[in-house]
C-alpha cells in the first residue's frame, strides 16, 4: 500500500511550460577557459555560435532570488530548485530548463576579442607579463528561452507557492536585475526577458493537448495568466545605486588595435557600431583612485586592506593552492558599461611621434596614429552600485565621483598628454529610501555652480564615516 501511495503521488498532475527571448542588452562572457589563442573562449555550440548553458543560467537565477527574496514555503521551494542533505537524500529539481540558443544566425558579427592588462595600484603602471584577451558575446542578440515546471499529484497543494516563485523570476528577468557569466561587476551579462508566455496543463484532462503542444511546438487555448499572482516579499537590502552624467573635456581613447593597415594604430574601442566606455576601465581607475585615498588619508599603504578587497573584489592569484587555500572576494561594486551617447561625436586622427628622452630628437620608426573621441555635445551616463552598502562606502565612492567631477581622474589611455577627462553634469544617489542630486548649472555670467538637491550634511556624515573607520583601523 505504501508502494502503490508513493506511486499516485508521483504521477503528474500538471505541466506549466515557460517560453520567452532573452535579449542581451550588454556583451556578456561564459566561457570554456583558456584557448589555443584567446586566454578566455566563449562557448559554442555545434554550429560554432554561441548559446547560454542551462546550469549557468540556473544557477544564477536560483542565487538571485536567494540573495534578494524571502522564502514562503520550503517544501515548495525545494521542489522547485532542488535540494541535497549531507546523506545524499534530497529532492530534484522540478524546474527544467533548456540551454538557450541564438535564435537566428544570420549575423555572422556575433562575437569580439577584447584585451585587458592587469594594473599596478602602486605604480598606476601595466604589470608585467599580465596583458590577456578574451571573447565577448556582442549585445542585442536574442535566445529562446525554454522551460517547464512539472507539478507531481504529490505537490498539487503547494501549486500556487510554485507558481509565486515563477511570478518572481519572469518579473526579475523582465526588469533586467539578473545577470549571467563572468565579469558581472563591471556590465557584463545583463539580459531582458520579453514575449513571455505560460501555458498550463492538468492531467489526465488536458493529455491530448499537451501532446500536440510537444508535436507542433505551440499552443494558445492553455494560456496562464500570473497577472493576479503577488510575487516574494524583497529582503531588506541597504544596495546603494549611482546615476552620473558626464561629457569628454578634450578627448577620450580606450584603445583598440587593428591589423588593417588601412587603420590606424589605435581606434576608440566599439560594439555594434557604438562608441563605448567599457565597465573594466572605468571600474579599474575607480578602484585605483579609491585605493590611493584611503592611502592618503592612512598616511600608509593599504593594498592589503580587507575591506577595501571585500569591496572591490580581490582573488589570490599568488600562492600555490597546494600549500594554501586561495582566498576569493566578489565585487560589491556594479559598474555598467556605457554607451557614449551622440551619434556625431567626433573622432578624428592624430599622428604622434615618440621622443628620444636622452637626445630630444625622435625615435626611428617610431610613428604611430591613434584615433581618439573629441569633445561634441555627447553625455556618459555611468551607473554604479554598491551592493549592501555601508556608509563609509558611500563616502568613498562620493570623493572618487567628485575627483571625476573636478577633472581630476582620467579614464583610458593616453591619460599623459591629456586625454581620457570627463566633466560632471549631474550625479544622483539613491540609498536607504533618500535621493540626493548633485547638478551643474551655468549663471548668467557663464560661471558653473554647483546644486545639491537633499541633506547635505547627510552627504557629508558619509565621508564622516570614511575618516571614522579609518581612525578606527589605526591610520
């Protein structure tokens, strides 16, 4: 009797199946590690494009709506994700999901080769021998997205819990909160959902028309509507969020190198025909300036500091695992990437020479082009976040923005003749419920000045808390 209890509760009782596009709305990067040529290769499928592994996509989402939801019901939660005890008994997971491929591939542009270099954050200098390439998946590509929930005669209860958490993710996925792959903390991977559709079949019932849904791959009668359904309570989270907008002072060149020698040497790096202001330069120089002021402020080297680490992300690429575990820190720091956005944005050519330092004549065949972004009109808009943000955090990223701000931190390449400053327009920080703006106006006299929209001695009570943690460190 028990047998034949344990086998009803098996059979199904419904079958909720999930389609969608997910739209990349940045590059993104999941790779198979190191190639023959590129040190990071994207994934491919048998056709040789690229496609979203399932357990990747899996797993971040179950790590998403963990980190910012709060559990109804852990029996239905279990069901859905899956779950594994120390014995080796637990539950599968009933929340299946195909991997997501490109949904056409006429476009032949779909991936790029970026390089990268490790800085120094003593020297502001490349390291040596750390310069690496890598592939990105090229954004506005579209991949279906296949899923279904199977519910057993044993969970028929638990149904509408089950169906909260799909409410849950399909309106995280819709907003574009989730994201896949690596380099996440400096704009990778940042996906839309659209044309989402549920459809919903009870057994025995509706047997026939799920079978036809499996032959002709669609089927309108069975639609299910989640409109009435609430989602998960959010955790409390205390995540600070960043807007700013900025405009190129002179000129700005985050270098990209071609073959063609047709081009020249160096080009303002691009994606889809866009001037970008890549997420690993911006988040390497604010990473590095935020380092050089608490070192100020300490009067002493803080490179170690752990805070600092937890904060902008640290891995232990030196000791030997076998002699000592290798200690890993992501990122709380978030930083978009960010299109340049005018269209008629200048890029014009400069040719340059290289300077004998001894002799003050030029250097032999040392003539070189670079083609950098010259000052039109245009507007960057940068978007941070610091992830449970604790006030002295806050404060240090307003002295970084406000170095940036005063001109005072250039991005890219180029930075000693001039080029790679930007001045401030207006900068926005949302943080527990307040909104502070900080805005540029010119008077009538043509004089900048400088408004801030809310509290400012709470602006200034956060870099009081910078200067407190640090006396509290010993500096």
């Amino acid at each position: 009797m028990q047998e034949i209890k344990m086998a009803n509760n098996a059979k199904l009782a419904s079958v909720i199946v999930i389609k969608g596009i997910l739209k990349n709305v940045s590059p993104f990067v999941i790779g198979t590690g190191k190639g023959d040529i590129i040190d990071i290769e994207i994934i491919k499928d048998e056709n040789g494009n690229p496609y979203i592994p399932a357990t990747s996509f899996v797993g971040a989402l179950r790590h998403f709506i963990e980190r910012n939801y709060k559990e109804w019901d852990k029996n239905a939660w279990e069901y859905f994700w899956g779950s594994e005890t120390n014995n080796n008994k637990g539950t599968q997971s009933h929340f299946i999901v195909s991997d997501l491929r490109l949904r056409n591939d006429e476009d032949t542009n779909l991936i790029a080769v970026r390089d990268g270099v490790a800085i120094d954050d003593k020297t502001g200098i490349a390291k040596n021998q750390a310069k690496y390439d890598y592939e990105i998946v090229n954004k506005d590509l579209e991949f279906e997205l296949k899923a279904e929930i199977k519910i057993r005669e044993g969970f028929k209860d638990k149904k509408s819990d089950i169906l909260k958490i799909l409410k849950t993710i399909i309106t995280e996925l819709e907003a574009g909160n989730v994201y896949f792959g690596a380099f996440t903390t400096k704009g990778f991977g940042r996906f839309n959902l659209k044309d989402v559709s549920v459809l919903n079949f009870d057994f025995p019932g509706d047997g026939k028309k799920y079978l036809k849904y499996l032959k002709d791959g669609h089927f309108q009668e069975n639609n299910l509507n989640l409109g009435e359904l609430d989602i998960f309570p959010l955790k409390d989270n205390n995540d600070c969020n960043i807007t700013a907008d900025f405009s190129i002072k002179s000129s700005l060149i985050i270098s990209s190198y071609t073959t063609d020698p047709e081009y020249p040497d160096k080009v303002h790096i691009k994606y889809n025909g866009k001037n970008v202001l890549t997420g690993t330069s911006l988040k390497g120089a604010i990473r590095s300036r935020a380092f050089r002021i608490v070192n100020t402020l300490c009067n002493s080297n803080q490179e170690e500091n752990g805070d600092l680490r937890k904060l902008f992300g640290w891995a232990d690429t030196e000791n030997d695992k076998e002699n000592k575990e290798k200690i890993k820190h992501k990122s709380r720091v978030i930083i978009n990437e960010s299109i340049i956005e005018n269209e008629e944005v200048i890029e014009k050519e400069q040719t340059r020479i290289k300077i004998d330092r001894f002799t003050g004549g030029t250097i032999s065949g040392a003539l070189f082009q670079s083609k950098p972004l010259w000052h039109n009109n245009e507007n960057i808009r940068i978007k941070i976040k610091i992830k449970e943000a604790q006030e002295w955090e806050v404060g240090l990223l307003l002295l970084v923005l406000k170095d940036l701000w005063n001109e005072d931190l250039p991005i890219g390449g180029e930075k000693n003749i001039g080029r790679g400053i930007l001045k401030g327009k207006k900068i926005e920080i949302a943080y527990k419920g307040k909104t502070y703006t900080i805005s540029r106006n010119e008077d009538d006299n043509n004089i900048d000045k400088v408004i801030v929209n809310g509290d400012k001695d709470e602006l200034e009570g956060f870099v009081k808390n910078l200067l407190e943690k640090l006396s509290i460190a010993g500096c």
